[in-house]
C-alpha cells in the first residue's frame, strides 16, 4: 500500500522514500529551464549535475531550485510562498485552511496546499525508485519505467537524461518527442549492467516540453556470492511473455538461489503495488510451494507464473520476493505481455470504429441485451471495457473494449466472440478535443473477418456528441441502422475501468 501524507505529494524528497519502488514520481511544472537539444542525454561525466541532484559523492546541495534542506527551518525562515516539512526542508506550498481548503491549482496533503499536478497538466513516472536488487559483474538486467500523463492538457517527453553512473542507460529509446494526451501512458525500459562489485546510484530525468521535469533513482545492489548470512538471488530479474491471445496462456519461470553460505528464508511472494496499483490478477503464481521456505546454501526453488490475458494492450507489473537476506530483504521480478484479441477470423461479432482527426478522442459504446449507456452492468466503453454478459464467467460472450484510442484517428474495436442472443446497440460518443479537429466517424462492423456494413462518415462537433449508430439483432446478424442524427447528451458516471 502506498504512503498517504507529506511523502505522497513531495514526491521529489528522496527522504520520503528509501525503499525501492515506493511510489511514483510527477512532474514539478514550476522550474524555468532554458532551451536544450531534444534527444537522450548522458551527463553521467556532469560533476555540477550530480552535484545539483545531490547524488552521493557530490557535493551537499539541495536537490532541486525548488527545495532547500534547512536544517530547523520554520515557516518564517523558507520565506513567503514556502513552508516547513519535518522541521528540516522548505518546499513551495502553503497551510492548509479550515477543511482543507487550497487556492486553485493546489491541493491540500499533509495540511500543506501543494501544487497540484493534475490542474494544469503534469507527468507521473512509476515506480520512482528502479532497483536492481542482484547483479554480477559482466550481468545485465532490465526494468520498465511507465510515463503517464496524469493532468489535463497534452504535454510531450523531450529528453531523457542520465545523471550519476554510466552502468545505467535506456533500452531502446523511443524516438522524441513522446506525446501523451490525459491519461497516456508509454513505457521506457532502462538496461543496468554491472561492472564492478560496488553497488551503483543514477538517476533518470524526465524533461517535459513545458521546462518541467520528473526523477526516477536508479539504484543498483553488487554482492559476491558465498558469504556468511542469509543470501538470496532471485533470477532472472523480468519475464516478459510478449504476445499472448485471450483464451490462451503463457507460462514462465523464474528461479530463487539461496546464495550464502548458511540457510535463507524466503517469508513469503506478493503482488507488486504501484501508481496504477497492485499486479493484475491475470498474473498468478502456479502451484507455489507453502511459506515461509527455508532454502540451504546452493538450493533452488523454481517458481511458475501464469499470464492469462482479458482485455488486449500493455499489462505488466512485478512480484515482491521477501526473504531474510539483510541487503536485499525484498526483491522484484518484472512481469510484462501484450494481450492481444483473438484472430478476427474466431470472433463473431467485431465493432470498429475510426475517425480522421488527429488530437481527439471518440469513445465507442456498445450495449447489452437490455443495457443502458453509462451503466456497469449493459454499457462496455472505456471506463467499463469488460462486462460480464451472457453466462456468468464464460469469457467468449463476453464484450471485450480491445483498444481506448485517446489521441486521435482510432480505431477502436470490441470484439465478442460469441455474442448471446439478444439486441446490441453501437453509439460513437465525442469524449473531448485535445487541440484536434472535429472529427467525421466511420463505424464498421464485421463478422468473422468479413465486413458486413460500414456507417458514416458522421461529423461530430462538440463534447458529448453521440450518435447512435445501429441495433444488431443476435443470432442472424440482423443490422437495423437507426440513422445520421447527432444528439448532445449529458454524460454519465464512470465505472472505475480503465
């Protein structure tokens, strides 16, 4: 569970959190930062960078231009427009009033109002902390860093700086700018090689178009196998099962390595809570041994996880090892896939929808035998992508919302393999401009893998336009277009999906 207080929103105090994947990190909107060439940078040879983000071994300075540690600061002492933490940091902020009342932009944690994110547009970076809790020398190992756009106006990543050591760089780097819409998310996978037996410290700074920026620590643990306490190795370090369709599974192991020269305990494997929260449910353990496990010197204990996707798209996470190791107590093993739908060849009935404008988002609904829009029980869109229809727990008559497009062009799909009988509604929605165009939508409809009708192009040109597109009659496939007219309706509560 995460920390809720003081920590949670100055995420930038590393103060708040020692441990490895505590949190996540958002962006500090407020700096000003001069012009600066958009690619990934190494300023891993930057002393004055390093000495500015406080790293060990640098200089003490404070770790950013909007944070002073103040030993025995007070209120008065930081300064108008700037509050005490702890006794010792002074940060940009005010008290709290009565009720946790805050001016506008700002929010009200640990009774300090603290600029808020979410109100002008901000980035959030989970975890916070990468930590490569083993390595050997000559090792490498990898772990995924997930960007998301957490505040309401579009923003884009323009560089990805490294300071502190050089054993820490990305895998693969995307191609800049990244743009992310409200609630976008992109992954950046950053490579860890050891090459002494000395842990190493970096971090991964995040530059936003805007002249913010968010930190990730990159920390790493070196140890020689064979010593006297209690030692684990938990190898390898991620799984990644790549693509997998719904109805299938992958299985892959990883292994625990009692590598001490007395007995370690395992206590116990959990699901990994982040940002975005726990480890999804479509990871499990197979047939685990029984906790706590007592592993000799040289034994090993494979672990099987199972992935079994839902809803297509990204999914990842990790598991949490705790044992007795004293340097290492809790480690992570990285889990990610990309669930994809079945062929379209095996599924019955396919929903696509698409639109010309770039910057906007359309929203595609599909109702249920006797569903109503906006309802968790008839409606599957994106805040409710999987419902339950048909026989309860049979997942192919269930619809499945394979793909939210939030920042233009779509399309979107909702396939269900095997529809029970009954009468589907297919309504396009116009969610929100992000700076697009209003768009024209096409909605099509297929059947195992042919195209059985096309609607549209309809133009829709305000927020929560809808058009409510056809009825499809289920078995036979019988469509019952229901026309061009655009209504403006009020839109209704979420269901909590995403």
């Amino acid at each position: 569970m995460r920390r809720i207080g003081v920590c949670l929103a100055v995420l930038a105090l590393w103060a708040c959190d020692d441990q490895a994947g505590g949190g996540s990190a958002v962006v500090d909107q407020g700096r000003a930062r001069g012009s600066r060439d958009v690619g990934v940078r190494d300023a891993t040879r930057d002393d004055d960078a390093a000495a500015d983000f406080g790293l060990p071994g640098a200089d003490a300075a404070p770790p950013s231009p909007d944070m002073a540690v103040a030993m025995g600061c007070t209120d008065e002492a930081c300064g108008e427009g700037r509050v005490c933490v702890g006794g010792e940091r002074c940060v940009e902020g005010t008290r709290c009033g009565e009720g946790g009342d805050c001016p506008v932009g700002r929010r009200c944690v640990g009774e300090i109002c603290l600029a808020d994110p979410r109100a002008a547009g901000g980035l959030a970076a989970e975890p916070d902390v990468l930590a490569f809790t083993f390595a050997q020398v000559g090792d490498e190992a990898a772990r995924a860093v997930v960007l998301q756009n957490v505040g309401d106006a579009v923003l884009e990543v323009v560089e990805l700086e490294f300071l502190g050591s050089a054993t820490f760089a990305i895998s693969e780097a995307p191609p800049l700018p990244i743009r992310l819409v409200p609630a976008q998310q992109r992954e950046v996978i950053v490579r860890y090689r050891a090459d002494d037996l000395q842990p190493d410290q970096g971090v991964l700074r995040v530059h936003t178009g805007t002249g913010g920026s968010v930190d990730v620590r990159l920390l790493s643990d070196a140890k020689e196998t064979g010593q006297a306490a209690p030692c684990l190795r938990v190898q390898p370090a991620a799984l990644a099962f790549g693509a997998v369709a719904r109805g299938s599974d992958r299985v892959l192991p990883f292994e625990m390595v009692s590598c001490g020269t007395v007995p370690v305990t395992v206590q116990g494997i959990q699901r990994g809570v982040t940002f975005f929260g726990p480890l999804s449910a479509n990871f499990d353990l197979v047939a685990p041994p029984a906790f706590p496990l007592r592993l000799d010197p040289g034994a090993r204990q494979a672990i099987d996880v199972r992935y079994t996707p839902q809803r297509a798209g990204l999914e990842g996470g990790f598991w949490e090892v705790a044992s007795d190791d004293r340097q290492s107590p809790l480690q992570r093993v990285d889990v990610n896939a990309i669930a994809t739908p079945p062929p379209l060849e095996d599924v019955a009935l396919h929903i696509r929808v698409s639109w010309d404008t770039d910057l906007t988002d359309v929203d595609t609904h599909v109702l249920g035998p006797g569903g109503q829009a906006w309802t968790c029980a008839g409606d599957c869109y994106f805040s409710n992508p999987n419902p339950d229809w048909g026989q309860q727990g049979r997942f192919e008559d269930d619809p499945f919302l394979d793909l939210d497009d939030v920042d233009g062009f779509g399309p979107e799909n909702v396939n269900i393999a095997a529809p029970a009988n009954g009468t589907y509604r297919v309504i396009a929605q116009y969610w929100d401009s992000h700076g697009g165009n209003d768009p024209n939508v096409t909605v099509e409809i297929l059947s195992f893998n042919n195209v059985v009708a096309r609607y549209g192009p309809v133009r829709l040109r305000a927020s929560d336009d809808e058009w409510d597109v056809v009825d499809i009659d289920w078995p036979g496939l019988v469509l019952r277009p229901l026309g061009n007219q655009v209504v403006n309706r009020p839109r209704g509560p979420l269901c909590g999906g995403f």
